[in-house]
C-alpha cells in the first residue's frame, strides 16, 4: 500500500505540474511498491502451461460429446422421419387403388355415402406450374375436380389461382370440363349442368345445338374462378367507392356497417355480372343467374400441397371455413402437388368428422 509520504508527494509533483521531482526520483519512489521483474518472467509461463494442459482437453471432450449427441439425434429423428414417411406412402399407396373412382360417377358417390355431412361449396387452390403445358395441366386438374364434386353431389366449387389466368380462357375451360363430364357420363343427355363464371364477368353457360336440350340429369354445377385480383384489391377498390358515395352526400357515414361491407363484397365476388342489354331469353336466366351460389362462403378449403399456405386467397370467404392440406413432397421452390383423387376423398372425410364449434 502507498504511504501517505510518497503519495504527498506525487500530489505536490501533479500540481506544479512535474517541475518538483525529475524522473529518477519519481521511479525511486515508485520502485518498491512495482514486482519483481523475475516474478513476472515466471508467472506467465506457469499459467500459460496450466492453460496448455487444461483447455484443449476440456474443449475436445466437450467437442465430442456435441458430435456424439448431434450424431445420435439425427439418426434417430431420421430414421423415425423415414419410417413415417413411408408409412403413410404405403397407406396412401394402398387407399388410392382401393378407393379409384374408374370415372365412374356411381363409384363416386359410393364412396362418400356414408359421410354425414358434404360441403355446399367447395373451394380448391391450385398454383400453375412452369411447365411449357401448364395451362393445360391447371385444366384438366380443374376438370376433375369439377367431376368429382358434382358426383358427390356437391353444387359450387371454386377454384383459386393466384395468376388469374383462368379467367382469360373460360370457354376453354368450359370445353375442357365438358369433354371431361363425357368420359364420366357419356353423351351431353346425361351430362349435369355446367355453369362457370368469375367476378366482374358473365355467366358462361354454354347453349345447345337445336335449341333447348332436354337433360336425364337434373344436377348442376357451378364453378367460381377467383384470383388474387379478387382480394385486396377488391376491398380497396370498395373503400374507395363508399368515401366517395359519403363524401358526396349519398351515403352517411352511419350507414357503414360490417354488415353493408360484408354484402358488398359476397356480391362483387360471388355474383356473376347482369348482361348490359339482356334479351328475352337472357331475361329468363338472370334469376337463376343471382341464385347461382348458395353459400359465399366455402365449408370446406383443400391445398393440394406439402403446406397450408392460402397464397392471398381473398380472406373475408374463409372466415368460417374448414381448411385441409393433402400433404406431401416438393422439390425446390414448387410447391404445388397433383391433385389426386384420394386427396379430395380425405378433404371430405376430414370436413364430414370435424367438430364446427363457430367459436364457441
């Protein structure tokens, strides 16, 4: 400890700013209280010895016992993940040749017979691939589900896909789920009706040649396409509309409501649109064409995919919906999956054992 002498000292020496001890004073006074030079020659190598002998074995026993559990763990969580994965391959495998429907629509219903409930509208999401015959792949997929649903009596399916290219070829996609209804039903007779429309769009309700057919079967089906287009972008544009309707005096503000919004948009999105100047005969067909969905929103939502992922599917139709992803594998970035019937038959079988408690 420094004595209160040298430490005097040094103050003095401080304020006069260095003028009163030269330098060799100052060591003299600082000498006894530093170690000895032969001290600090022999710590430094004892502890650096110490340190040589003990770190690297602690680290490289710690290191292996890392590797070993990681090692452990991962063969382990790998080999039950295989064991999964081929499990549900193999029963997935077996209830797709057992549960086939041959395009057969009597098979079809067959099958979901003993379901206790079935949706009202159906709602798939589908993504195009990049294939150079994409276009015709998302066709037919939406042809066979457009099979499927109306031999299990559903009436309304929609269909989402992000692009919208759909909508930009929908007397295509008519003719294609036509010739596909014909190797499920035969000749046109016996066909169900086949209406498809998107929002902001007609009705596209094919007439037959030599005027009015009469059909042996009295089922329908009518098919929605819906985009991305049909999301934000509607709410934004009905935001739009209703400030301006209240900002020039013909809407009050009060009027607002959740209850005005939410028609709004069921009616943009899930009605077809009047003809400009309809015809007699057109006239006959605007009713049916208002009544054409019976539900806005969807029962049931299937992702044909490895993922639930809606992809901006319009959110105000999904409020109340059961949702259920087939699963599987992707490679990549594409994360699209066939769509298959045994996936559609366990969407239903899901939808018919699921508890709808409405938040309660």
């Amino acid at each position: 400890m420094v004595s209160q002498h040298d430490r005097e000292l040094f103050r003095n020496d401080i304020r006069s700013r260095g003028t009163k001890l030269s330098a060799a004073d100052r060591e003299s006074i600082l000498r006894p209280y530093l170690p000895d030079p032969s001290d600090l020659q022999r710590r430094p190598t004892q502890r650096h010895k110490k340190a040589h002998r003990k770190a690297p074995v602690r680290t490289f026993l710690k290191t292996q016992i890392h590797h070993i559990v990681y090692t452990f763990v991962h063969i382990f969580f790998g080999i039950i993940t295989r064991l999964i994965q081929s499990y549900q391959a193999v029963v997935h495998r077996i209830c797709a040749i057992i549960y086939y429907h041959h395009r057969t629509p009597e098979l079809i219903r067959k099958d979901v017979k003993g379901l206790k409930r079935l949706p009202e509208h159906l709602s798939v999401i589908l993504s195009i691939r990049k294939e150079d015959d994409a276009l015709a792949v998302l066709m037919d997929e939406v042809a066979e589900l457009a099979a499927w649903s109306v031999s299990s009596g559903i009436p309304v399916l929609s269909v989402y896909e992000r692009s919208g290219v759909l909508k930009s070829c929908i007397p295509i996609l008519h003719q294609a789920i036509t010739n596909k209804m014909c190797s499920y039903y035969g000749s046109p007779i016996q066909q169900p009706r086949l209406r498809l429309f998107a929002p902001h769009h007609p009705v596209y309700d094919q007439p037959q040649q030599g005027g009015c057919m009469v059909r042996n079967n009295n089922e329908s089906l009518t098919v929605l396409l819906l985009s991305a287009t049909d999301g934000r972008e509607t709410f934004v544009d009905l935001t739009k509309t209703l400030a301006e309707m209240s900002q020039s005096g013909k809407l009050l503000p009060e009027d607002i409501t959740m209850e005005l919004v939410d028609a709004e948009i069921s009616e943009i999105t899930t009605q077809p649109t009047r003809p400009s100047s309809p015809t007699s005969d057109e006239n006959k067909r605007i009713s049916d064409q208002i009544k054409l969905v019976a539900k806005p929103e969807p029962d049931l939502l299937l992702v044909f995919g490895p993922f639930l992922r809606l992809d901006g599917y319009p959110p105000w139709h999904i409020r109340l919906t059961e949702m259920f992803c087939t699963g599987g594998r992707s490679s990549g970035t594409n994360t699209s999956e066939a769509v298959e019937y045994h996936g559609f038959l366990r969407g239903l079988w899901h939808y018919a054992g699921a508890q709808m408690r409405f938040g309660r």
